[in-house]
C-alpha cells in the first residue's frame, strides 16, 4: 500500500505545515540561547509565576495531610428515609 501511494510522497500542505513549525521552533530556541531570557521571563510573567507556586504549595500540603489522615474523615453520610418504591396516588377524578 506504501508503494502504491508512492514513497516518500508528502502532500504540500504537510510540508509546508511541518517547515513553519520547525521555523518557529528554531527561532525559540535561539531566544532562549541569548543572555538574560530567564530572567526577564520571570520579570514579565510574576503574577503567574506566584500564583503557580502558591497553587501548587498549598495543594502538595493539603494532599500530604490528607494522606496522613491527619484531616478527620467523613464518618457516615447523612441518611434520606425513602422508599426504595414510588407508590401512585388514586386520584378522586378517575376517567
């Protein structure tokens, strides 16, 4: 089946998809080469950054506290009295 589609056939807009992909990709990379990108990465983006970390800090503490039972566990769940039936009312104005 290969060889019928003939091998190595790539469609043009495969190419063309792949070439601007792997442009952009290189022009990443070169940024992150050049001195000073982590820091003003950082610089710009605080807000998140402090976010992420408090998400993740607080979530990690709570998850270990869970973990070691140290939070109390729900006990029972409340209970609903019902009938495991649902019973149909005659009504007066029958037909």
């Amino acid at each position: 089946m290969f060889k019928q589609a003939g091998a190595g056939y790539l469609p043009p807009a495969v190419t063309r998809f792949w070439s601007s992909n792997l442009k952009s990709l290189k022009t990443k990379l070169q940024a992150i080469r050049r001195p000073g990108y982590f820091r003003d990465l950082i610089c710009e983006n605080r807000p998140e950054i402090a976010g992420a970390l408090a998400g993740t800090v607080g979530g990690a503490y709570l998850g270990s506290q869970a973990f070691n039972n140290s939070l109390p566990p729900v006990r029972a769940l409340p209970e609903i009295q019902q009938s495991p039936y649902i019973e149909l009312q005659q009504s007066q104005y029958s037909r």
